[in-house]
C-alpha cells in the first residue's frame, strides 16, 4: 500500500426528515437468512430460512436518492399497503391478492417521505404519506390579487 491511499469517505445518505420525493423503481429481491448471517446471495449450504422482499428507490426534489425495502405482504398491516396507500394507489387495488400490481402503477408517483436512522446509523424510509397538494393561490375578480396596491393606501391614518 502506498502513503497517498486514502479510505472513501463513506455516504451519509439522507438526513432524517421529511422529504417530497418520488418513486423512482421498484426490484423485488431475496434474502437469505443462513448459519453465517443475512446475505442477498443464495448461499450454497447453510440457508434457514428465504424472504422475499422489494427495494424501493425514491428521488427527492435536490436530486438525493434513497433505498428501503418492504416485504410482499399485502395485508392492511403491511409496510407495502401502507406506502403504496400513501403514493395514491386505492387500498382496494393493494388488498386485491388475485391480481399483481404493475410496478407502473406506482413509480413515477410522488409523496412524503420520513426518514430516520436505523439502529446501525444507516437512512431509511420509515413512511410513506401522500405529498400535499398544491394550495390554490386566492384571486380576485377577473384574476386580480385582493391586495390594494400600494398606491391605493391612504397617506395618513384614520386615526390619531
């Protein structure tokens, strides 16, 4: 090793806070629980026990970007059914078991995400609600701001 290595900074990720973001991808994944520890890889021997779960990829407004994931479950009690619920997709269409939800009908959708640390310091998502909206700006008639304008404020004050 030579004396001008450094070591990469490591990525902080996300502050905790709330972020308007949008849902950029969705990948589902394994995770295998085996003798050694947790692993994305499918061990050769040793597996206890598979989960299947999906990555989420969120995109906030300054361009940051984030990853959690869920597992496959689609229960009222699940974290899917409540971030897709918060991404505007009716509970009725998350409930429905039968049928597949295309990741299309999700990404590209925005809301509010929290994100906090995990236990091992690390960002994560820990909810999804459904970004505000838009606060209609008050008009006037024909469009017209109700503020006076400047020039239409008396000089003096009515009173003394």
């Amino acid at each position: 090793m030579t004396d001008d290595y450094e070591i990469p900074a490591g990525e902080a990720g996300l502050e905790p806070g709330t972020y308007l973001a949008t849902l950029t991808a969705l990948k589902p994944f394994t995770l295998y629980e085996t003798t050694q520890g947790w692993t994305r890889e499918r061990p050769d021997d040793g597996i206890v026990e598979a989960y299947n779960k999906i990555a989420w990829h969120f995109a906030t407004d300054d361009g940051d970007t984030i990853e959690s994931s869920t597992s496959t479950s689609r229960s009222e009690r699940s974290t899917l059914y409540a971030w897709a619920t918060g991404l505007g997709l009716p509970a009725a269409v998350v409930l429905d078991r039968s049928k597949p939800i295309p990741a299309a009908l999700l990404i590209g959708r925005e809301g509010m995400i929290t994100v906090v640390l995990d236990k091992n310091g690390y960002s994560k998502v820990a909810s999804v609600v459904p970004a505000p909206k838009a606060k209609p700006q008050p008009t006037g008639f024909a469009g017209v701001p109700p503020t006076p304008s400047a020039e239409a404020l008396p000089d003096e004050l009515p009173f003394k």
